[in-house]
C-alpha cells in the first residue's frame, strides 16, 4: 500500500471536526520496548516470546481487518510480522460518508480522543513520546527532517536509534486503515544490519512502514 496521501476535497470535511487520539506511551511501556530493540526480529518467535514476557495479550479477533499482533496493557495495537510497530496518536476526521465513518480509536480503552484540539497537539504527544526514549537510550542516533505533513503543515521527524542489527524509529506517518488520507504517529523496530546506511529522506516513509 502507497503511503502517499490521498488528495481531499476541501469542500467535503470543512465541516467535519478534526480529532487527535491518543494512547500515551509511558515510562514503563518505552523500558519494555526499548529492552526489545537488541531482539532479532527476523524471528518471529522472538517477538512473541517478548510480547507475552512483558503481559501483552493477544487480540484474537478483536481488530478484524485491522489484523492487529497483541494489545499492551495501556490500550495500544500493536503490528508487524517482522517486525514491531505501535501506533500511538491518530488524526482524523468522522464523516460517515468518508474514510472514517465513526470515532473508532477516541472510543477504545486506553485512548482519549480530542476534538478540533489546539494546533501542536498531535506534535506534542509525538515529541512526549520521543522524549520518553532519549532518557532511556540517549540522544537519537539520526535526527532527520524532510518536506512537511500535507495536513498540519508540520515537518517529517525521524528520531532514530540504532542498536545492534535493529532501528528503533519514532516518527509520524500516514495512516493505511484511512488508505493514507490520515495521520498517525508510531514507535517500531525493524532490522537494519549495523553496516547498513539508512534510506535517503525521501524514502523513509515507505521503508517505516508495516
């Protein structure tokens, strides 16, 4: 799936309150997955050994189409077959004629939705988020910017740290459940052997995706 932006028709969602929602990430949650960045997860068996170790559950059917892996104890899905991917902000609109026909992630538990929140929020809880994985792993690695978002007009952030044959990447994105007419923010780890440079700027969207 393209992550590049669907156009949106102006007209259609002036209307429509824009909605952040959000699942912090909090220290105990960036310590458990900041101690999964050393795993090899080009072994799935790994990955699920960890999840379960650190009292993350199955989703079973739960997310139907979403198709997620496990749930952490604060309300996140999480995704990735080879790899570890946890949304944790969403923006988006609800029109029930348009890619989101109702509030689904500001209703589930552990999410809070906000709606038409002040500018920056989404940015903030990113940066929050961020943050949250300096203290416990040091200044990034990679620090990059590229062009800005098409909604908010923000710019592209990748925060990235290398460990051992993996990247640990905090970053914004566009939301495939919205066929990329949305945002969502996320944390994954994916392998990146340790003599590998990363993509130009210009493609890491598509190389951090699921």
């Amino acid at each position: 799936m393209s992550d590049e932006p669907l156009d949106l028709d102006e007209d259609d969602d002036e209307d429509d309150p824009w909605i952040v929602a959000t699942c912090p990430i909090g220290p105990e949650l960036a310590a458990q997955i900041a101690g999964m960045a050393d795993l090899d997860w080009t072994d799935g068996d790994a990955g699920e050994e960890a999840m379960t170790a650190a009292g993350w559950s199955s989703t079973g059917d739960y997310l139907g189409e979403l198709n997620g892996k496990a749930c952490t104890p604060a309300g996140h899905f999480v995704y990735g077959d080879d790899c570890l991917f946890v949304p944790f902000i969403y923006e988006y609109y609800v029109n029930p004629d348009g890619p989101m026909g109702e509030d689904f992630w500001g209703t589930l538990p552990g999410w809070q939705g906000f709606v038409d929140p002040p500018v920056g929020t989404f940015d903030a809880q990113l940066d929050a988020v961020a943050d949250q994985f300096a203290a416990l792993l040091g200044p990034p690695d990679h620090d990059i910017s590229r062009e800005r978002r098409p909604r908010s007009g923000s710019i592209w952030r990748y925060r990235i740290w290398r460990r051992g044959g993996n990247a640990l990447v905090v970053a914004p994105g566009m939301d495939p459940f919205s066929y990329s007419q949305f945002e969502h923010a996320f944390v994954q780890i994916r392998p990146l052997p340790a003599d590998a440079p990363l993509p130009a700027p210009s493609e890491l969207v598509d190389f951090f995706n699921w």
